[in-house]
C-alpha cells in the first residue's frame, strides 16, 4: 500500500508489489498547504486509547486519554449529498487490527509523530473508453511510539456495476477535533413545596 519514494520522503506511491509501509522509518515531509482541520502535529505526545471507524460514513475517530476526540475525514464529504461512494482505506497492520475488532479498537498507544503527506496513486475510469491516470491526494500519516511504524490512513471514490469496480479515484482526507457539545445538567426537581407552584 503506502510507501516512501528513494529520495522522495513524503510522496508515496503504489505499484504492484509495494514494499510494506510498516517499513517507512523516516518521517514524511509535512505538507504546507491551506487545508482544512487542524494541524496533525496536535496530536504529538497524546495516549490513543480508542479507535472507531464509522460504518456509515468514510471517518474515523481518535479517542484519547485527555478526553479529546479527533476525527480523520474527507475533504468535501457532505452526509446529505454523499455523491460516489467514498471509504477511507489504510495500510495493511491498522486495517487488519480495525477488521478484528469489528472497526472498533481500544489501543493504549502514544503518538510520536502525525503528518499529513501527499500519496500518488494510480486512478481509472473504464467508461466510455479505459483510461487510467496518476491522482495525488492527501493523507494522515502517524506513527505509534510503541511499534515505531507509520500508518497512514487515505480515501477512495469507487463506482461499480454488476459487481464490478468501473470507476476509481482517490480524495484528501483531514484531521478535525470533535467538539462535544457541554452535557446540560438536568435540574434536580426540588422539594420545596413553594417551588413546585
């Protein structure tokens, strides 16, 4: 899946039989772009205690143990108007720890370091005519003290029809904090007899 380009730090591509992204040991140039969300780099020294991918929508939650929550999501996804169908995809270890635990995980892990890195990845359309084309996109890439790897997470648009895959593309993903709304205390029904008229 995700890989670092020799001499290309922060730009990945995928070919055929790409080299593991658990292998990447170098940390990604960040992008400097005016993109939405927050800066990853937020996220740096935070203890990760839950992970949730949404099965409705292309987003995913970050739980962490100072009672923040931080989402990764599509660039442009309106829940409303969904458009192609869009799912975020990931490499091979986070996925394959998401897929086990039914897309809900609990992880003790420490954020060393989270970047957002520019990915290539190859697009097609068969229709009308096969056409295939390099997309860059955006993604979060972060990497766990505890393991010393990088995961990265990106996005996907697929059409199908009869069961098979006619149109892919690729779209930027973000990091946003979940801002909670404060819980409102329920008022207590008093005993005052006054009160009470």
């Amino acid at each position: 899946m995700s890989s670092a380009e020799p001499g290309s730090v922060g730009t990945s591509s995928r070919t055929s039989t790409p080299p593991s992204p658990m292998k990447l040991r170098r940390r990604p140039v960040p992008l400097r772009l005016d993109s939405v969300g927050v800066d990853p780099s937020i996220l740096v020294g935070k203890v990760l205690t839950k992970i949730h991918r949404s099965s409705k929508h292309p987003s995913m939650q970050l739980h962490f143990s100072d009672h923040t929550t931080y989402q990764i999501l599509v660039d442009g996804y309106d829940p409303v108007h969904p458009g192609l169908p869009k799912q975020l995809e990931m490499d091979p270890m986070l996925a394959s720890l998401l897929d086990a635990a039914d897309g809900q995980l609990d992880v003790p892990y420490t954020i060393d370091d989270c970047v957002l890195i520019t990915l290539t990845d190859k697009a097609f359309d068969s229709k009308p005519r096969e056409q295939r084309w390099d997309q860059n996109h955006i993604g979060v890439a972060f990497k766990f003290r505890e393991d010393r790897s990088w995961h990265c997470v990106w996005a996907t648009l697929t059409d199908h029809e009869s069961g098979q895959c006619v149109f892919r593309s690729y779209d930027d993903v973000y990091l946003d904090q979940l801002q909670r709304s404060p819980r409102k205390r329920r008022a207590r029904a008093s005993s005052s007899p006054m009160q009470s008229r």
